[in-house]
C-alpha cells in the first residue's frame, strides 16, 4: 500500500547566499564560498553556512562563554610551555557581561560587537577583528575555534512547549496592552443604550 504524499523525494532546501540586503555579509559569504571550494576544510564550509543563517539563528555569545574557553587554552599552553595562538570565532554579536572586570587579551572574530564589549577587549589588550581579516590571517581556519549561541535563551523560545506537563515550558500571557482594550470592549457591551426621544 503506498501513500500520496506531495513532499515525495524533494531535496531539503539550503540557503547558498544570506537574505538580507547587507553588503558587508553578502560580501564575506562569497569569499567563505571560495575559500570552503579551494581549500575544501571544514571550518570555512561551516562559517559560510553559518554566515547564511537567518537573524534569530545568528545568536549573540557573551564574554564570559569567550573567557571560560580561553582560560582552559592558557592552562593548555602553560604546561606545554607556549602562549595562546587560538582566535575565538563568533558567527553573530558578542555581547558584554557586566559581572566581568578583568579580561584576558583575546583576539576574537565576530559579525558585531557591542560598545562595551569592544571597550574592555580594547582595554585589555586585546583584538576586534572582522571575518574579511581572518581569511587573510588565516584562510584554512588553522588554530581557530567557531562559537555559536544558544537560539533557545530568548524570552520567546521559553513559551514553546505544553506548560504544566514538566517541559519547563512557561504559560504564554497576553500583553497588558491587549488585556486594556478587551476590558474596554466589556464595559461598552455592559452599558445600557439609551436614546433622547423615548419616553
């Protein structure tokens, strides 16, 4: 017995160039498209399908996640006896943490950095590089490690699920602002028409 399906042996589609009307993006997933084909590793291909990715999927990573990971590479390379060659690469905006005060001198690689976090990376010593100069520093990826954040800590993606049913799925409300007119509508359905000329 067969089924009528209308999906049948469609090939999933893939994004080969980003939607928005941004220069700057469309510009560095071309040189990311030829850089995966030449060199064919794989840090290129993953970094141009991650340039791809919509807005909500380009999630922004914050320092202390940069921090921890490199704090880890120090330890490395203090027992082998060598400094720390790794650029820490985010497809996305990195974001400050205001709990941190001091620094490591990173060099981090990302689509965008906020004021603040630009300011304590500069103030530590550090580097805020762009993607067109990591693919002139280091166009096989060597000794790059590629961060992405979690989609799934936005406001919004914590209503997905059935709340009550021990998802963690919080119930979604309704604004207050929806909630002012509906109670409104009720008072004027409430009132009583009453006209000048009946007796």
């Amino acid at each position: 017995m067969g089924i009528d399906l209308w999906k049948y042996k469609r090939k999933p589609a893939k994004r080969k160039e980003p939607i928005s009307k941004n220069v700057y993006l469309s510009l560095v997933c071309e040189i990311y498209k030829t850089l995966s084909q030449k060199t064919q590793s794989k840090f290129n291909t993953t970094v141009y399908k991650y340039l791809c990715f919509t807005k909500l999927n380009k999630a922004c990573v914050s320092l202390r996640r940069l921090q921890d990971s490199y704090d880890t590479l120090e330890d490395t390379a203090r027992k082998e006896g060598t400094k720390v060659e790794e650029i820490l690469v985010v497809a996305g905006p990195v974001v400050d943490d205001e709990r941190l005060v001091n620094i490591r001198p990173m060099r981090v690689v990302a689509l965008r950095f906020s004021k603040t976090a630009r300011a304590k990376l500069a103030k530590a010593g550090g580097e805020c590089l762009t993607f067109d100069q990591l693919a002139l520093l280091r166009p096989t990826g060597e000794k790059c490690i590629l961060f992405r954040g979690n989609i799934l800590d936005r406001k919004a993606a914590k209503c997905f699920g059935v709340p009550g049913r021990r998802d963690g799925a919080r119930p979604k409300c309704a604004a207050k602002s929806f909630k002012k007119t509906e109670k409104k509508s009720k008072k004027t359905k409430n009132k009583k028409v009453s006209f000048k000329g009946a007796e």
